[in-house]
C-alpha cells in the first residue's frame, strides 16, 4: 500500500525505470565494442532504459534493416536486459515517417508521399485567358481542382461567388470572369522527395 512516507520517499530518490531514456542516434559505422560502452555510460549515469534510433548515415557495412543491423540491435537489447534497463525499439529510419529509409518508395513508388500544394493568382475582371496548370517543376504534378472567387476583402472570398474551372485537357485550365477581384486557386497532389 502506498502511504504518503512511500510515496516521498519515491519521489527523493525514483526508481531507474522512471529516469532517464535517451534517443540514441546511430549513425556512421556501427562498432559493437562501442555500442556497449556507450549503453554502459547510459546505465552509469542513471538512464532507466534506451530508444535507438536508426538515422540516415549509417555505413553501408551495417546499412538499415540488414542482418548486420539486426545482429547489433540484438547484441545490446541482451545486454541492456542484463542490466535491468528497458528499450524502445524506434522503427523508423529517420524521415519521412513510414518511409525505411527509401525503401518503401524503393520497391513502389506508387507508395511515395503525397501533399495537395494549393497555387494561387489574383485577376482583376473582366479577365478572360487560360490558366497552365502544371507550372512548375515537379513533372509528377497533375490538377485536382481549380476554383475561382471573388475577393471582399484581405484574402476574403465570397462563398456565392465560387466556381469550379474546368480543364478538358487536364493542362490549361480557361477562365471567363466578370467585373471585379477574383483569387483562382490550383491544387496538385505532389510527391514527397525521398529521403535516405
């Protein structure tokens, strides 16, 4: 039963499993010998645990996810064990999220990352022209959508006043607008660069 002495006395001086548990970048060449050097400073100097986390840079000679890097993770999950510390296992390879690395868009690049990237033009009507919809350099790009509204004020449309632009051959998009401001707003679904 905890009574508030115990619990004082927690509080002064807390169990290792509630101290420290640093993230643990690896990186460069991995050395098994120095890998539990460093796991024993960690222990020394109070740490209730670690969380190794795999970045970019890792030598070829261990790479990410190879039987190299599993040995070593192995190795130090056992001696951390050994010494009563816990560890995270991060499963990520740095970022973006999910990606190993690279090796997910690697194997598909279907499975690359995607963002809506909204591209915006003000006109002063009447305005009547096409509108290119793939202006920049991504050669991925493609239209979602292209909407245009008129302006009441600082980046204030009117929502009775928007319309959908339609773009028959999917890359000029033609506009007719009568009298006044009006903001024209693209959106492209843009892959992710690959990191790793």
């Amino acid at each position: 039963m905890t009574t508030p002495e115990t619990l004082r006395a927690t509080f002064h001086d807390p169990p290792r499993a509630c101290g420290m548990m640093p993230q643990w970048f690896w990186n460069d060449d991995l050395d098994e010998s120095e890998l539990l050097r460093q796991l024993h400073e960690f222990h020394a100097k109070g740490c209730g645990g670690i969380m190794p986390h795999p970045r970019v840079g890792l030598s070829r000679r261990v790479g990410y996810l190879t039987s190299e890097y599993f040995r070593l993770v192995r190795r130090v999950v056992d001696e951390a064990a050994r010494l009563g510390m816990k560890v995270v296992l991060y499963d990520e390879g740095s970022y973006p999220s999910g990606s190993a690395q690279g090796r997910v868009v690697a194997e598909n690049p279907a499975w690359a990352n995607r963002v809506v990237v909204p591209l915006r033009q003000r006109l002063q009507g009447p305005a009547r022209g096409f509108w290119r919809s793939n202006t920049s350099r991504y050669l991925c790009d493609r239209l979602v959508a292209a909407v245009a509204g008129r302006e009441t004020g600082t980046d204030q449309i009117d929502p009775d006043s928007l319309r959908v632009l339609p773009s028959p051959d999917g890359e000029l998009v033609p506009y007719d607008l009568p009298e006044g401001r009006w903001i024209q707003r693209r959106h492209h679904p843009r892959r992710l660069p690959r990191r790793g």
